[in-house]
C-alpha cells in the first residue's frame, strides 16, 4: 500500500480525528492526532486496539478516509 494522507485542505487532520475517534473509540485523539492524517500509521494503531488483520483494518481506514474526501468535496 502506497503512503496514503488524507486530504487536510478544508479543515485538517487534527479536527478530522475527532471523527476517527467515534470511529474507533479504543483509540485515544491523542493517538489518532499523532498519526497526522497517514494511513499507513492509522492502519496499523487500528489493528493493535482492535486486535484485526492489516486487511481489516486497512479496509476501514480506507473506508473512512473516501468517506472523509467525499464530504469535503
């Protein structure tokens, strides 16, 4: 997997992981903060507090980052 960002333009990462953490609650915002919007960072906090396969979690983050560029759209 490439190192996909989202797209912080419109309101930054920082406010985006507010979302991230209804998401995934077992992540602090803290955490979810540090990763600075990198997929690859998300994918793999996702998958230790989840106790998920790198597919899953990969999946979900993924998921939510289209879901994140379709309403900034």
């Amino acid at each position: 997997m490439d190192r996909t960002r989202v797209d912080t333009s419109i309101s930054g990462w920082a406010g985006l992981a507010g979302m991230a953490r209804i998401v995934w609650d077992n992540v602090t915002l803290d955490e979810l903060i540090s990763c600075e919007g990198d997929a690859q960072k998300l994918i793999a906090l996702v998958q230790q507090r989840y106790n998920m396969t790198e597919e899953a979690a990969a999946w979900q983050v993924m998921n939510f980052f289209r879901t994140v560029e379709y309403y900034q759209a």
